[in-house]
C-alpha cells in the first residue's frame, strides 16, 4: 500500500468483494504485521455502490458512513473503487464547468 501510494484495497474473493482494508488498519497493526491476517484487519461486508451510482449518492454515502471509499460493484464482481480524492476531483471539474459558463 505505501509502495504504490493507496490508502485504501478492496479485499476480493474471485472478484467478490469480501471487505477493505485501510491504510489506517495496517498502521493499527503495524507492530504485529507478520502475525496478521488481512480478514481480521478488514472491514468485512462495505457498504459498495453500483456503476451508475451518481457522484451525489455515493458522497452521501460516504459522508454519512464517515468511509473513505466505496467498492464499485456490477452484477456482484468488483469493478472498480471509488473515494474521497475521486469525489474531491469531480467537484473541482464540476466547479471549473460552471465558472467557464458564467
């Protein structure tokens, strides 16, 4: 995770999201790491979303949750990963959208 400079997994089983493990979970366990599952650092069943969740739904979602991120889920497969920074990013795009048309 800090290699590549991800915050947060998914945690799959033949593309079935199974949980997601943090940044924030590794840190917790750091002294033990060697002696830790990924299953009992996790966060099993994720609240997830599906492709054509909008940008709001998935922000409320996160918001109230207090999640980071949100598996991206179609027809029970992970598909993808969504979190605050993408979230973070569309609003700047929407904002830069709407001051070119004013």
């Amino acid at each position: 995770m800090h290699a590549e400079g991800f915050k947060h997994l998914p945690v799959v089983e033949t593309k079935r999201v199974l949980g997601v493990i943090t940044d924030r979970d590794v840190r917790q366990r750091a002294p033990h790491l060697d002696e830790t599952l990924v299953e009992t650092a996790m966060t099993a069943d994720p609240v997830t979303v599906s492709p054509d969740t909008t940008i709001e739904e998935a922000a409320s979602a996160m918001l109230v949750k207090r999640i980071g991120c949100l598996p991206v889920v179609q027809n029970g497969s992970l598909v993808g990963i969504v979190t605050t920074t993408d979230l973070l990013r569309a609003l700047l795009d929407i904002a830069l959208v709407h001051r070119k048309d004013n």
